[in-house]
C-alpha cells in the first residue's frame, strides 16, 4: 500500500530552523517527482517547491526561496524542506505530495 508520511515539524521560535522529512512507500519513489505544500489557517494550501525524480531540476516559490531548500534521497525514498529564519507567516501544515500520493502533513508553529 502507498504511503506518505511527513514528521519533522512542531513549535520553533522566530528565527529558527527546522528541517521537515517525508517517506514515501510502496512507490517507485526515483520515478516520481515530488511536491512541498504549506496550508496556513484560514489560506489555501500553496506550493512551495518541487523537485523531479533525478533531483536535477528543482523549483521553490519565489516567496520562500532565500529560505526554504527541498533535496531528496533516492535510496531513502525520503524528501527534506530545509527551512532556515522561520518566521511567524510560516505556520501551518506542511504537505508532502510524492507522484499522486499525499501525506497527512506536519504541523509547524512559529512563535515566541
């Protein structure tokens, strides 16, 4: 059964960095590209980057790119969002979307 499952999130203060991951199985995970999405209470969910199943062609919103990095492991069928100076705008819950699989996403707070 394909799963997607995303973990790292959770309350960090401004200024903070956070590095969230997805696993992904059941999927042939290197032939399939991937997706990082945020909801923010009361917002649509967003894109916020993407990556193709090489991990040679990547794309991040021009809103987070100075601070949101995805890489991926194929090995591992394992995509990261490295997020570095959180801020506040920052909070909701992020999804990982892995060919037409979704996970249950990851919480992120950002407060003081």
């Amino acid at each position: 059964q394909a799963q997607v499952v995303e973990s790292g999130g959770g309350l960090v203060q401004p200024g903070g960095s956070l590095r969230l991951s997805c696993v992904a199985s059941g999927f042939t995970f290197d032939t399939l590209g991937l997706g990082w999405y945020r909801q923010a209470p009361g917002k649509e969910r967003e894109l916020l980057a993407t990556m193709n199943r090489s991990g040679g062609d990547t794309y991040t919103s021009d809103s987070v790119r100075e601070r949101f990095t995805v890489s991926r492991d194929n090995p591992k069928s394992t995509t990261y969002l490295q997020i570095k100076d959180l801020k506040p705008e920052d909070t909701g819950v992020y999804y990982c979307g892995v060919g037409l699989g979704w996970g249950q996403g990851t919480q992120v707070t950002v407060s003081s």
